[in-house]
C-alpha cells in the first residue's frame, strides 16, 4: 500500500545540514494500523509527511498503491491526496467555522458538489458518534470531541489511507481511549489503511497491528507488535516498552546466581495454571510463582510469568525442558 524506499530528508542549517530521516525502507500494508514510534525529534512526523508529499525526500522513492509518488505534481498531486486522509494533535480546526461547516469545507475543497457533502457530512458526523454536535462551534467542544471531529474531516471524503501524527497526545488516558477504539472500529469498518505516529507505546499496544521504531532518523525495528513487545531486539525499544510492559526482573532477583529462577513468558492461549500444574505432576519439583501478570497487545494476551524452581538438578534440568517446549520463551535468569 505504501513503501517507502531509501527515504533520507535533510533539513539545511546554517552550521550542521540535519538528516531527519536517513535510508530508511519499509513497507505498510493494505488494510493495517501501523505504528510509527520514537522520541520526540526522531523524524517520525517528516517520514509520514512524504506520503501525502506535503514533504519530499531528499532521496529515495515512495510508492503509493504501486506507483512512484515522489515526484507528483499538480493535478496528479491533488488526486493522490484525495485518497489520504490526515489528523493531528492540536486538531487543526477552523475556529468561526462550526463542525458541520468544517467537514463541508474540506469537501468543497477537495472538489464535492453540494449534494455530495449534503450526503457525506452527516454519514461522517455518524461514523464518529457526533450527529447531534453539528451545529457546535470547535470552543463549544471537549479535547476527544474535537478530535472526533479531525477524524470525520479525514474520513468524510472516503480516503484509503489515514495518517495521524500523534492523534491522542494532547488528550487524556480516558479520551486516548475512546479516540484510539474509533480508530480502530473506523479501520475495521471502511478498511483505511491507517498510520499512527506517537512517542507512546501505549498506543502502539492499545491497537496498531506492526510498528516501526524509530530513533535518529533511522528504524531500528520493525515487527509485529507482539514480537516486539515481548521480544525487543533493541536496548532503546526496551526502555520505550518498559514505560508500559516492565520486562525487567527486580534487582534483588538478578543477584540470584543460580538457575532455579526462569521468567516464562506465554501466549496467551497457553494458560499459566496448566503449565504449572503438569510441570509439577510431571516432574519432581516445586515451582513457586515470584510473580505474574498478563498483558493485552493489541486484544491478544501475554502472559508473564516468574517462577522459582526447587528440586534435583537433574529433574530440574528435565522441567525446564518441558516448559521450554509447552511455552512461547523462557529465559534462565542468571543476573543479565
Ligand atoms: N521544516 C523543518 N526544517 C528544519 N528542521 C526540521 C523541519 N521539520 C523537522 N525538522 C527537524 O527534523 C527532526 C525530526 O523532526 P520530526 O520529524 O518532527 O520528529 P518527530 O515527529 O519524530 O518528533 C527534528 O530535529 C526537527 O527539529
Ligand atoms: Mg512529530
């Protein structure tokens, strides 16, 4: 759907020119919630923005639907962004213009007959659950209510891809909430390729289907957001993860210099008490359990678990194999 290929951006400066974006490639698929995460200044927003061109690479090509869009312009550049839709933190909406008035604006922009917006703005003010505020005024309404309304103006005009440069930032946990299941109802129901870009993984976790993390200009990893959240393969996505999902073993627990203690981590269609009861019945051990949660990402369960095994060398030896073959991934925790 889109792809980007060898992606640098170089912003000239006086001193130092600065690569916001350097080499990167990927692609985003049809039809997913992607995720693009990273501290602030990481070039996450200037990468989204060479999709609809309101930025140009410096090099490198990016693809829209299979055709080379980097070098678009005029009519053709009008039709591209007449398929992507675009939300933002601060909202972006005209103040003496009502709701209504704000999505009729973008339409008629965007080149709809009268009779066209009179249909797409309500089916629109629907789809966010706003019917009754289309008379209201932008100061007349709440941070998610705003947003809503963002979100209406993007979809209003049935785009195929929807980019949203940090859509829940400057709202609170409950609104994030709210906002981010629109989101994702929006691209269940119309099937909008959509991309999020956010310096929280929360919002990765809460509904984005891959992501791509993102530091220096660079993409250090990009996976499934399952295989990232539960196996990271880099030190800086750890420490974004460890903001919602700690990984990390107490320090007392890392002073344990023998092998008995394992953290298991599991899917969650694996449940926790049956791998600990056939363990046990099976083999002649104690396993204690230290501690243990389960994380949802993106509605799928993960369960971590950390336990202490007692017993023999050798049945302890024979347990840990079990459970190594019954589990997703076990980690002998021997102070690393
Ligand atoms: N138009 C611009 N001119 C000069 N520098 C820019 C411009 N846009 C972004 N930058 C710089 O590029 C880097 C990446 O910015 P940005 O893409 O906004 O990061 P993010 O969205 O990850 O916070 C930052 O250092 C920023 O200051
Ligand atoms: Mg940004």
């Amino acid at each position: 759907m889109v792809r980007f290929e060898n992606i640098s951006i170089t912003f000239p400066d006086k001193k130092n020119p600065l690569k916001a974006v350097d080499d990167v490639s990927f692609d985003i698929r049809k039809g997913e919630i992607f995720g693009i995460v990273g501290s602030s200044g990481a070039g996450k927003s200037t990468l989204l923005r060479t999709i609809n061109l309101l930025q140009r690479p410096t090099s490198g090509s990016v693809f829209v639907n299979g055709a080379d869009i980097t070098h678009l312009k005029g009519e053709n550049l009008r039709r591209l962004r007449l398929k992507i839709g675009m939300i933002f933190q601060q909202f972006n909406l005209i103040r003496s213009k009502t709701v209504y008035e704000n999505i009729a604006f973008a339409l008629s922009v965007a080149g709809k007959s009268k009779d066209e917006i009179k249909t797409l703005v309500p089916e629109a003010l629907d789809v966010v659950g706003l019917s009754d505020k289309a008379g209201a005024y932008p100061s007349n309404l709440s941070g998610g209510q705003k947003q809503r309304v963002g979100i209406a103006r993007a979809i209003a005009n049935r785009p195929e891809i929807l980019l949203c440069d940090e859509p829940t930032s400057a709202l609170d946990p409950e609104t994030t909430e709210s906002v981010l299941k629109l989101l994702k109802d929006i691209n269940i129901k119309l099937g909008i390729t959509t991309v999020i870009i956010t310096h929280e993984m929360n919002v990765i976790k809460r509904i984005c289907n891959r992501v791509a993390v993102m530091s220096g200009g660079k993409v250090l990893e990009l996976d499934d957001i399952f295989n990232v959240f539960s196996s990271p393969a880099h030190e800086f996505t750890r420490g974004l993860i460890n903001h919602t999902i700690n990984l990390d073993l107490p320090a007392r627990l890392k002073e344990n210099d023998n092998n008995e203690i394992l953290k298991i981590i599991y899917k969650g269609d694996k449940a926790e008490e049956a791998i600990i009861s056939q363990t046990v019945r099976k083999f002649d051990v104690n396993m204690n359990i230290l501690h243990g949660k389960i994380e949802y990402i993106s509605d799928k369960p993960l369960g971590i678990l950390l336990v202490r095994l007692e017993g023999k060398a050798a049945d302890i030896s024979r347990a840990k194999e079990y459970i190594r073959n019954n589990t997703y991934k076990i980690k002998e925790i021997d102070g690393n």
